[in-house]
C-alpha cells in the first residue's frame, strides 16, 4: 500500500495552485502526513498572519488525510486533482468538513449551473446572503445595514426560482438578491434601499471595521512589542478565553449527548433543557453554568485589569487597551459575521466570501482560493517599512493614520480583482530627495503623459488626493486606462495611465505581457501591482515577484 508520501507526489502542484502559495509538505518516517507548511519568504506575511496560516495548513492536511483514506486503492487519474481542490474549497466554506450534507453540495451543483448562464447575451450576476446559522436574527441583521427584507411563506429550493429565466436578470447582486438559510434553501429576497450603497458593496464591506481593528493590533504586536523589552502581547489571554470557551461548550455536550455544531453557550443550554431534565438534573446545569461563567468573568475580569495596567506603563501599552475594549465589547459582533457569508457571480465566476481574509472562487471547473491577506500584509509591510519606526509614539502615529489608508487601498484593488478589471498600480518608495514626485526614469518618455487630466486626481488646492477621499468609482475608472496609477508612500494618487519604461534586467523569458512587464520594470522604485483581466494578481519589488493571488 502505497504511504501518504508516495500518494500525494501527484497533487503538491494543485494543492499549491489552490492556495497561491508554496506548500511543502512535511512527512514523519513512515511516510505518513504530519505537518503543511507554506512557503514564501516574506517575513511579516508569517508574522502577522500566523491564525490564517494555521487554519489553511490544517483544513489542507485534513482534506489530504481524508482524501487518501478515500482514492488510495484507485489508480491515480488527473481528474482526481480537481476533485482534491474541490474539497478543499469546501473545507474552507463550511467547517463541518468532511461530514458535509448533500443540500450544501446540491447548492454548489446549481450555483455552477446559474453561474454560466446568461440573459440577452448578459452574464448573470446574482447575490445570495447564507445564514449558516438559525440563531442569527435575519431581520435584525439585515435592517442594520440599510437592506429591506422580503421573506418568503416557507422555504424553497432554489432550482424554484431558476425555472424562469427573468431570475437571471431580477437578481442581481446590486439591487436584489435572494437570502439562504442554514439548510441552504431560499427564505426571502433582500432588496437595496434608496441612496444606499448596493447590496454587493455592503456584503463585502461587513468586515470592514473588525478587519480595521484586527489589522492595527497586529501592526502593534509586530512593529510596537518589538520595541518593548519582554512584552508579552494581550493575544495569548484572549486565545486563553476562547479555549475556556470551547471547552465549556465541549463538556456541556459530552455531557448531554449532544452532537451538533452550536457553540454558543445560551443556545446549547436551550437545548439541553428540550431534553426534558429532571429537577436534580436541572440544579446540577445550574450550578455547572454558574462555575463556567465565573471561570469567564474570571479570565475577562484579568484582562480588564491588565489593560489598565498597560495603560498606566506605556503610550504603546494604552494605544492596545482601547483597541482591546474595543475587542471585548464587539466580540458578540464578530461571532455572528462569521455566521453569515455572501456568495456572488461575476463573469461566469463563482465568488464565496465567508471571510473577510479570503474569497473562495470557481470559474471554468477550477477552484481557486484568494488569499486576499497576503495582499493585505504585503501592502502594510511596504507602506511602514517606508518610516523610520524608531520610538513607540511615532510608531503608533504612523499605524494609525497609515492602517486605515492601506485598507482602503487593498479594498479598492479587491473591487478590481472581484471585477475583473485588468489594472497595473504603483506604490513608490519614500526617497529623500523627492516628495511627491514621480522618478523621470521610470516614465517610457521620461516624462508625466497625463498633465492635461491631472485635475481628476487633484483637490481644489492643487494637490493629490489621497486614497481616502478617493471615490471608488472614480478609482475603478483610472484604473482601467491602459497604464499605471502611481502613488506615492502615503498613498497620495499622484498620476494615472502612465506608461512605465522597460528596464534592462524585466525578464521578458520568464513573464509575458506587456502590463506583468511593466510591473517588473516598474518595481525598480516601486511596488508593483498587477491585476488581470481574470482577477489574478502579481505583486512586484526590486525587480522580482514576491507573490501571486
């Protein structure tokens, strides 16, 4: 019988291709899977994604596992590495994995069909909202961000709906799209509302203020604790809580027989009490309940006290007590995001979003899994590496006026990934003898091509708008002139549909493309960032790709 290290000789590449990043996989002496490592050498993007890198690594080995146990007595076949990628993009949607039910799989089998179909020569570009989740209050959730709900009488499949062909075109993703319940049927229609943003905008920005949040206290963990002797970062008490968390959880329903999903405390006792417990059973859940909850009052009780402790010794230390309240306070928030995913076409391609660190995406019978936090990681790096982070004040100055305008920067270049608009940006390095201005050298004609058009990117004083008070539209516009949009360190558009000069050393024998070489020859003072027409991307600097998503 053939090891795991024999069998999965065959599917390295794929596994690879899926993640859109080297993956070496690690086996013990008898040649059996025991650990999967991504590559890549870029320092930060470890440092500062170690969550995201461990959740990936772990549903790829479990996939991997399972699919041994599953195909070792057959023969290898190519098909089978479509099928391996398949599972692993259905890890990472639903994380019941490997017991997924057939509604979950029929769901996929009919967004693949609608995905390529069209209406007067038109793609469809439906929106669904998924509740993975019945404790999650539709209504609520969907009133507080602007969008009107419409439900249904009872719940219906949605090959339902796809019997008539004005639903390719009524639903949108814009201004309707339909809502899907845990069980992966449709219960209702959600509706845009007058001079809001479209539903699609909304879905994909939910994240927008925990990723903000989430973004800035890794950038104190790694370029504020590193200067603080013996610092000891608030993330491990944290991890403490949600470990006390699951373990509560975990006893109640070893307990209880009950085998189910649910992690949430309140809902896990309803059920417990459903089972019909005599009063001595009831007394004995009580007093249980009653030590859980002080061990957890307990361990955030140690927290508060230790922010205030942080925030008496040092500015860094009082910078992450009010981003660690803010954590504790919006905790509840975070828990039921992640019961909520938004699924959407776009171009006959499947875009599955269930978190705000990665879109899963199909198109053409492939998977394909963005890791949109390598761009994000990639883009913070570049932008901080830009100051002279000598002292803590500094440091957290620079974090907090520089987080929020990367995060703009990266959301605006996902919009373009997600819409498929081939785009090349350039982030020029800070130097000292120039400030706002672009090096002649890297110029085709040595010289700025867009004077006469410079206004667009100008505010009413003449100077470069920043990537704040950007206009999405108007940055989805630029970016889809043929050439570059350069900007400078602090993210100031400083020009658009620049042509950029070939350099020398552009390696015209390993990349092609007259946009990916621009993009090489364009990170001699840049970062250089390109967006394909397909929603790829290649990333750029000192003349070589560091990363492809």
């Amino acid at each position: 019988m053939q090891t795991h290290k024999m069998y999965f000789t065959d599917f390295e590449d794929a596994v690879s291709q899926f993640i859109g990043l080297p993956v070496i996989l690690d086996y013990n002496e008898q040649g059996v899977l025991s650990n999967v490592i991504l590559g890549g050498d870029e320092k930060e993007l470890h440092e500062t994604n170690k969550k995201n890198i461990q959740v990936i690594s772990s549903s790829v080995k479990a996939v991997l596992i399972n699919f041994y146990d599953s195909h070792k007595n057959l023969k290898f076949r190519p098909i089978f590495k479509q099928l391996l990628t398949e599972e692993l993009a259905y890890s990472l949607i639903d994380r019941s994995y490997p017991e997924i039910d057939g509604a979950f799989s029929y769901f996929i089998e009919n967004l693949k069909r609608l995905c390529i179909k069209t209406y007067e020569s038109e793609s469809t570009e439906m929106g669904f909202i998924i509740f993975k989740d019945a404790a999650v209050d539709v209504h609520e959730f969907l009133d507080r961000r602007d969008l009107k709900y419409t439900p249904l009488p009872s719940p219906r499949d949605l090959e339902y709906f796809i019997e008539d062909k004005q639903t390719l075109k009524i639903v949108d993703s814009k201004s309707v799209s339909f809502v899907i319940n845990f069980e992966y049927k449709v219960i209702g229609f959600v509706q845009k509302t007058k001079n809001k943003q479209s539903i699609i905008d909304i879905m994909m920005d939910r994240h927008r203020f925990v990723e903000e949040r989430d973004i800035k206290v890794i950038s104190h963990d790694y370029y504020v604790a590193s200067q603080i002797p013996d610092y000891s970062s608030f993330s491990e008490s944290l991890t403490k809580l949600n470990d006390m968390q699951k373990e509560v959880v975990n006893e109640l329903k070893k307990e209880y027989e009950i085998n189910n999903d649910e992690t949430d405390i309140n809902q896990l006792t309803k059920q417990i009490e459903k089972k019909g417990l005599s009063e001595e059973q009831e007394l004995q859940l009580i007093k249980k309940l009653i030590v859980y909850v002080s061990l957890l009052e307990k361990e955030k009780k140690i927290l508060e006290e230790q922010t205030d402790i942080f925030a008496k010794e040092e500015t860094a230390t009082l910078y992450l007590a009010e981003l660690l309240k803010e954590k504790i306070q919006d905790l509840q928030n975070e828990k039921e995001l992640k019961k909520v995913d938004f699924v959407y076409f776009k171009n006959k391609q499947i875009n599955w979003s269930s978190s705000y660190e990665y879109i899963i995406s199909y198109m053409n019978g492939r998977w394909k899994l963005r890791n949109y936090f390598v761009l994000r990681s990639i883009l913070t790096r570049f932008v901080m590496s830009q100051y002279s982070l000598s002292n803590i004040p500094y440091t957290i100055e620079k974090i907090n006026y520089s987080i929020p305008r990367v995060l703009d920067l990266y959301n605006l270049v996902k919009r373009l990934s997600e819409k498929n608009i081939g785009s090349l940006i350039c982030i020029l390095r800070r130097s000292p003898q120039k400030n706002n201005t672009i090096f002649k050298a890297m110029l085709q004609d040595g010289k700025v091509s867009t004077e006469k058009y410079r206004a667009i990117v100008q505010t009413e004083n003449g100077h470069p708008i920043n990537i704040r008070s950007c206009d999405p539209y108007l940055f989805e516009l630029i970016a889809s002139i043929d050439g570059a949009i350069i900007l400078d360190y602090k993210l100031n558009i400083l020009s658009f549909a620049e042509m950029i000069g070939s350099r020398p050393n552009a390696s015209g024998g390993v990349y092609r493309g007259a946009r990916t070489l621009a993009a090489l020859s364009a990170s001699y003072y840049a970062l250089g960032l390109k967006i394909s027409e397909d929603g790829d991307m290649q990333l750029f600097e000192n003349e070589r790709e560091i990363a492809r998503i």
